[in-house]
C-alpha cells in the first residue's frame, strides 16, 4: 500500500511506477512464498483456510491487512492535511 501511495500521490517515480509496484509483489513472491504461497489477498485465503479447516493462522491475513491500510491512511492524512494548511496559508 505504501509503495502505490509513493507512486500514484508523488512525483518522484514519474513513468517508473509500474516497475516499482511490480517489483514490490515480485519481491513479496520471492520472498514470502515458502511462508504463505505468497498469498497477498486476504479473501483469497479464506476460501481454502475454511474448506481445509485450518484456521489457527487466518487472523493474521485479516488484522494485518485492516492494521497496515489504516497506518497508511493515517500517512495520506496527514500528508494531504500538511498540504492543505501550507496551501491556505500562502493565501492569507
């Protein structure tokens, strides 16, 4: 979520944003693969977590997804807030 933040509300990448976000979920493939198949979505692993029974590590898809886009969230806040007071500012 950061990484599309940086892309999509900066100028910094320009035309690179595509490999950034790319290269991000391949990293998070090569990486975390042997630890969750490299699931990102967290509704994509409730399907087999609920027909094979095991739900003793679900929690984690849930909360961390809810936890990491509110931390983000909080981020564009205050990124947009900071902006907004500058702006009106330099029109007093």
């Amino acid at each position: 979520m950061s990484v599309i933040f940086v892309v999509v509300y900066t100028r910094g990448l320009k035309q690179f944003g595509g490999i950034a976000i790319g290269g991000i979920v391949g990293l998070d493939i090569f990486f975390l693969a042997f630890i969750s198949g490299a699931s990102m979505n967290p509704a994509r692993s409730l399907a087999p977590a609920l027909v094979s029974g095991v739900l003793n590590n679900l929690w984690i898809y849930w909360s961390a997804t809810f936890i990491g886009t509110s931390v983000i969230a909080l981020m564009v806040r205050e990124m947009f807030m900071s902006r907004v007071n500058l702006s009106s500012s330099k029109f007093k």
